[in-house]
C-alpha cells in the first residue's frame, strides 16, 4: 500500500513559486501548487511506507532553499 501525504510549505517572500517548481522535481512528488493563505506551498507526495516518506520530507523537501516552515499531513483511509 502506498503511503500518500499533504506537505503544507511555508516560505520566504516571494520564493513560493520557485520552491514549488523545485519541489515538483523531487521523487515521490505527485504536484506541488503554489497557494494563498497561510501558506505558500501545498505538495502532494507518495511513498512506500512511512519511513520513506520521513526521508523524503526531511532530506528532499526540507532542504529546497526558501522554506522556512513545513507540515506534514498523512493522508489516513478510514
């Protein structure tokens, strides 16, 4: 079973645009929108298991420059 999750992305002024564009680059990345509201980012992102999906938040999304906040929303079935 895939794990999929919502990625709410905070950034600086002005980089939401940037940071979705290389955000929608990484593996694992379904899409990445830039939105209005409190936040700026909001990324759509799949994995095999949990763990992946850690790493993936962590080492992948996390370290785009221009983010200065993010959430993580796992998506449950119930």
């Amino acid at each position: 079973m895939v794990v999929q999750a919502y990625i709410l992305v905070q950034t600086e002024v002005g980089k939401a645009a940037e940071v979705a564009r290389q955000i929608s680059e990484i593996d694992g990345v379904v899409s990445a929108e830039d939105v209005t509201g409190p936040y700026d980012v909001i990324v759509k992102a799949e994995s095999s298991n949990v763990d992946d999906l850690g790493k993936l938040v962590v080492a992948r999304v996390q370290s785009v420059e221009g983010i200065t906040r993010t959430l993580t929303c796992p998506v449950v079935h119930l």
